[in-house]
C-alpha cells in the first residue's frame, strides 16, 4: 500500500512540476505531460504505472467525462441534436469503415481485424479534446460541437466494436449482423438509463441535504457510481456518466438559484471540486501516455506501418466530418467551414482508444500490431494535433483575444 501510495505521490509531483514549467514556456500542458512522459522512459525512470484499461475506465474517465457533462447546457445540446447526433452516429461509422478498409488495402492485413482497429480508432476521445479546448480556452458554438460530439460518439464506438471483435473471434458475419440492433439497443440504452437512474436518485437526496460536503460527495457517488454500474451491466459506462453529468449539471449548476437543487455553496464547491478531479485525471492520463508511447516497440514494426495507420486515421476522420457537415449545409444547422477543419483535426485521439486497445484478447490475430499502431495514432494526435490546434483556432478566430495575443507573441 505505502509502495502505490509512494506512486501516485511521484506521479502528482511529476505533473505539476510539468504544469509549472509548461505555463513558463507557453507549451501546452497535455502535450508538456506526454513529452515529460517519454523523456523519463527513454532516461530509464521508473515511475511505476502504466495505462491499463481498468486504471482508464475506473479512474481517468469518470471525473474527465462528469466535469465536461455538468458544464454543457441541454439547451444548446438540443439546438444542434441534428448534426451532433448524425456525427456521432453515422460518422463513426463511416471512420470505422474507411479506416479499416484503409488497413486491409494498403498495409494487408485481415479485414476483422482491420475493423476491430478501426472501430477503436474511430472515436474521438472526450479526455483529449476536452484538455484541449480547456488549454486554448475556446468557448461558444465551435466547442460545443466538437466536445459533445466527442462525448456522444462512444455509444456508437462501443457497439462497432463490440460488434466487430465479435465477428473477429467468431468468424459469424451473419449472426453479427442480426445481433446488432439488440447490442446497440443495449448499450445505448442501457448506458442512458443507467445514468439517468443514478442521477436522479443523487439529485433527490442532494434536495434533502444542506451541506456542500455531501452535495459533492453525491455528485461523486453519481459520476463513479453510474459508470462502474453501467460497466458492470455490460452497457456503455461512458454514456452513463454523460447522461448522468447532464442531468446533476443542468437541473443544479445551470439552473437558477431558486430551482437548483444545490445550495449556493454547494454550486460553488461542487464546480471547483471537479475542476480539480478533472485536472488531476488529466494530469495522470497525459503522463502516464507519454509513458507508454516511449516505451511501445516502435522499431520492431517499421514505418510503413506507424504512418499508414495515422495518415489512414486521418482519412478516416476527414470522411466522417465533411460529407456530414455538407449535409447541413443548406439547413439552420449549418457548420461552417471553419468548423468542419476544427472537427477533423481536433478530432484527438487518446485515453478511450488506448483503453480499448489494451482490452483485445491475445488470441486476436494482429492484436500486437493494433496496440502499438493505436499508440503511434495517439501520441502523433497529442503531440502534433495538440500543438498546431493553435494555430488552426487563432486562423479561424476561435481563440479568445488573450489566447489570440499570447499565440500571436509566442
């Protein structure tokens, strides 16, 4: 126990000294934790944890995906459902497909096995994207979209991918394919209800107390509690936690004084709580990713491998954004142009991917390949997505005026 104590402590310690520097040299922090990350690995150093799906599922995602869920108002959700829920739907879908016909036509190999990696690839990660926005500081409609698309498309990520490990274990295209309505029913509805079960139940006995320790405990209870119910269910964990995050976030944090069920203390507690949550999650998912992508066998897998994969990834994303976007082109739901390339290429992969990864059977054929490609796709979007998003974000007007200024001096 004092040895895993010991760890984390190291591991605090690690972060906000990189947290320190990294607002001294105007670098991101994601990327200042994920480039520390390596350079410990490459030196030697042990900091004595690693990525595990578990440690992902059960302590980075739910405070990442809670604290971005309460801040998001159901109001603006519902005036963009059209092409948030068409993004999230039916473009991980397209990206799955294409990524892994990418796979199976230009590196060769087999085609359930190229859809197994391109339905974990496909989704972009809520934790990445939502560091991201947070280190620029954008706000209004552009990070409404990107951020709840990103939350949104786990649902449908879960069920490609539960549905094509199926039918790369079982050989049963058929079977799989009578099977996926149930699953996605399942999965998506399962995960909402879960959520809004634990919500509810956190907001009724939130309403009867008066002290903001337990107000905040409760919103805890519901973000943990909702997830690890919904995992255990074998529904989606992610949406449960979201679906939980709004409701607790909408009907407490964004209501008015009157209605909310919180206490205005309890407000105020319960939002710098989970900035804090957030912010040590993050700091710990980034590191610890910096960690493992040094430490990932690069060199035995050779380079036509680890850029056909992030360039595949990127055609992927790319087909999923724009045919979209153009749809709604001619609609009240119109998304700009300078949206669309703020979706692709914020389109972040990280902590979910590397998850699911992590989670494929040995017996999977290429599994080895689909871990370290997944690691190649994640540490080139950290790194090199994360720090020209900038730059991308001043060209289009999305910084604000401060952010524009330091861009502009650094």
């Amino acid at each position: 126990m004092e040895e895993r104590i010991g760890q984390v402590v190291l591991l605090l310690a690690v972060a906000m000294i990189v947290a320190i520097a990294a607002r001294r040299v105007k670098l991101p922090y994601t990327v200042g934790l994920v480039v520390v990350g390596a350079i410990l690995t490459l030196s030697d150093t042990d900091l004595g944890q690693h990525l595990t799906h578990d440690l992902i599922y059960d302590l980075i995602l739910p405070p990442l995906l809670f604290e971005a869920a309460l801040s998001i108002p159901w109001r603006e959700l519902r005036r963009d459902a059209p092409p948030l829920l068409f993004l999230s739907i039916f473009g991980t879908t397209v990206a799955a497909a294409a990524v892994g016909a990418g796979m199976s036509w230009f590196l060769g190999w087999p085609i359930a096995s190229a859809l197994v990696y391109g339905s974990l690839i496909a989704a972009t990660d809520p934790v990445a994207i939502i560091a991201m926005f947070k280190d620029n500081g954008v706000h209004g409609r552009v990070r409404l979209l990107v951020e709840a698309e990103s939350l949104m498309n786990d649902g449908a990520a879960a069920v490609l991918f539960a549905v094509t490990l199926g039918w790369a274990q079982a050989g049963s295209l058929e079977q799989v394919g009578w099977e996926t309505a149930a699953t996605l029913a399942r999965i998506v509805l399962g995960g909402v209800g879960v959520g809004l079960v634990c919500g509810g139940a956190a907001i009724l006995l939130a309403g009867r107390a008066s002290e903001h320790l337990v107000e905040a405990a409760l919103t805890t209870i519901a973000a943990f509690g909702s997830f690890l119910v919904a995992e255990h269910l074998h529904v989606s964990g992610v949406l449960a936690t979201v679906t939980a995050g709004l409701m607790m976030g909408n009907l407490g944090l964004l209501s008015a004084e009157g209605k909310s069920y919180l206490t205005r203390k309890g407000r105020e507690f319960v939002v710098s709580f989970w900035e804090y949550a957030a912010f040590v999650a993050n700091s710990f998912a980034f590191l610890l990713i910096g960690v493992d992508v040094a430490g990932a066998p690069f060199q035995s897998y050779g380079p036509k491998l680890l850029a056909g994969g992030i360039l595949i990834a990127l055609i992927g994303r790319a087909l999923a954004v724009y045919p979209i976007s153009l749809a709604f082109l001619p609609s009240r739901w119109i998304i700009a142009f300078p949206e669309q390339h703020v979706l692709w290429w914020g389109g972040l992969r990280g902590a979910l991917g590397l998850a699911l990864a992590l989670s494929l059977p040995a017996a999977l054929p290429l599994r080895d390949e689909i871990v370290v490609v997944t690691f190649a796709v994640v540490g080139f979007s950290i790194v090199v997505q994360g720090l020209t998003m900038p730059l991308l974000l001043q060209r289009f007007g999305f910084l604000p005026k401060r952010e524009r200024g330091k861009t502009e001096d650094g």
